[in-house]
C-alpha cells in the first residue's frame, strides 16, 4: 500500500475508529427514544457485533501500513479507556 499513511491526529488521536464511535453513540442516543424492543435488541445484539467484527477486519487490512502497529498499542479502538 504505498502512499497510504495511518491518521494519528484530531479524533484519531485518542481513539482509532471515531466513526464507529459516533455510530454506536448516536443509536445508544435514539434507542431509548423509540422505546421498542426491537430497537433495544438491535444495538448490543447487532450494530456492536457488527461494528467489532468490521474494525477486526480493518485492523487486520491495516497491519499492512507502516506505523500501524505504534498506532494500534496508543490508542483504543472505540472508547478511550473502555477499550
């Protein structure tokens, strides 16, 4: 992969994945609001999984370009300090 380089600045400093985060936050935010029980389930049961299998596969794509594996050990993936 030449050319690429890993973003280690703004959002991307503290955590890897700001987008993800940002989804998860915003469906946890406008779950309640619907209060259905299919709303409820879709967030742990679904979207999370989803989100933590496709940033595996990113991750794993990304190994691939330097400075990958500094930017791995630095920052958490989601949520600073919850992992």
């Amino acid at each position: 992969m030449e050319q690429h380089r890993i973003e280690d600045f703004g959002p991307y400093g503290s955590i890897r994945h700001p987008a993800y985060s940002g989804t998860t936050v915003v469906h946890a935010g406008l779950t309640p609001y619907f209060l259905h029980g299919v709303a409820l389930a879709v967030l742990p049961v679904l979207l999370v999984p989803s989100i933590m299998l496709r940033i595996m596969i990113e991750e794993k794509m990304l190994c691939e370009i330097d400075g990958d594996s500094e930017f791995v050990r630095k920052g958490e993936r989601l949520f600073p300090v919850i992992g």
